[in-house]
C-alpha cells in the first residue's frame, strides 16, 4: 500500500526488551561482583601490608638488640633497669620454644629493655604484645608502656615461638673464645587474616635472625 511504513511488532519489541533486560541485569551483576572483589583485594592487602610491617618492625628489633632474655621475670618493673638487665642470666635453652623475648633495643639509638610476648585471649584473637621499659634521666622511674603489635581487629595470630641461641662471646676476658657464636632467634608464626570478622586466609611465617653487632659483649 502506498505510503506504508514497516516497523517492530508488539511482540518483536517485547522480546528486544526482555533480551535487553536479560544483558544488563547480567552485565549489572559482574559489574557490581568485580567492584566487591576489588573492595575485598584491597582490604586483604591492606591487612597483609599491615602484618608485615609489624613484624619486619619486630625483626628489626631484634636483629640490632643484644641481652636476649628467655622467659624473663614480670611483675616488677625494677627488674628492667638496664643495669640489672644487663646482669641478669639469660636463661634460654637452645633449640626450646618459647612465646617471649625480652631484649635491650637501641634500634632508636636510644638503648630501652622491649619484651615481646604472644598472648592468648578467650574468644578474641591471639596477638603480640611489645612492652617497652624507659627510664627517666637518673635511671631511677621506670615506665611500662605495652601495646598489641599486631591487628587485633584482622589478625588471629595462633600461635608465635621464639627459639633463641643467646651465643657465646667472641672473648672470655682477653682470651679468644674459639667456641665464640653469634647470638640468633628462629621466629615462627601461624594466624588467620580475617576482614570485616571473616577469615580469609591462614598464614604460616618462618625467619631467623642473627644479631648484627658483633658478640663481643
């Protein structure tokens, strides 16, 4: 007929819209899945980022600290002048596992006794906990400042030991000690990183550190 002009029937163009409809609800769903992978990719390695911060921070600790100490005294905070730290027993068995370590830190180039211990909570996550011991000017007030090191919040740590070789020093007197060896800590470590109360992952970290001053001490 003249003048006519073809075009989409009804139902033509139901079937274009249900398909249309199809693709973007589809399309409307992967969007919004990679948007919560990529939120939860960054908050898993905002965690991890943070974990490994706390305990390159705690090696580095150790690593330029000397005096280690296994299974220190707590209780008095006396017993952490550095005097009598320094002339304390150092008590450690080599090759036995422990959740502590006490030490003199100068990683500040101000020399402070820190102690690291692995706490253990009822239905909280596990943590390790850093004290740290200053005295005042005339070595006499000292103060006890401890927090988690740790993330309390993202972090269950399960399990922590230290396996600490306190070493023998390079001389005993003016002798030379033939048997002389350098102080060490094997640190392992199991946890679960978790976001927003979720686990995500457990975690196993192993490391040895060996003092880095010379053992002449």
């Amino acid at each position: 007929m003249k003048g006519y002009k073809s075009g989409f029937t009804l139902v033509e163009t139901l079937v274009a819209l249900a398909i249309f409809s199809v693709v973007m609800v589809v399309s409307g769903g992967i969007v919004l899945s990679l948007i919560s992978s990529n939120r939860q990719n960054q908050a898993v390695n905002s965690v991890v980022n943070n974990l490994s911060y706390s305990i390159e921070s705690m090696v580095r600790d150790i690593k330029t600290g000397y005096e280690y100490k296994c299974n220190y005294p707590t209780g008095s905070t006396n017993a952490y002048a550095k005097s009598t730290f320094k002339d304390a027993l150092d008590n450690c068995t080599v090759g036995t596992s422990i959740n502590n370590i006490a030490l003199i830190s100068n990683i500040t180039g101000n020399e402070v006794v820190v102690r690291y211990d692995f706490v253990t909570q009822v239905d909280a996550p596990g943590y390790i906990k850093k004290t740290v011991f200053t005295e005042d000017s005339l070595g006499g007030i000292i103060t006890e400042n401890s927090y988690p090191l740790t993330d309390t919040q993202n972090i269950d740590m399960t399990d922590v030991r230290f396996k600490i070789n306190p070493g023998k020093p390079l001389y005993q007197g003016e002798a030379v000690n033939i048997d002389a060896v350098q102080p060490s800590v094997f640190v392992m470590m199991k946890g679960t990183a978790k976001v927003n109360a979720v686990s995500i992952s457990d975690f196993f970290m192993q490391t040895f550190i060996s003092q880095r001053l010379p053992n002449f001490i």
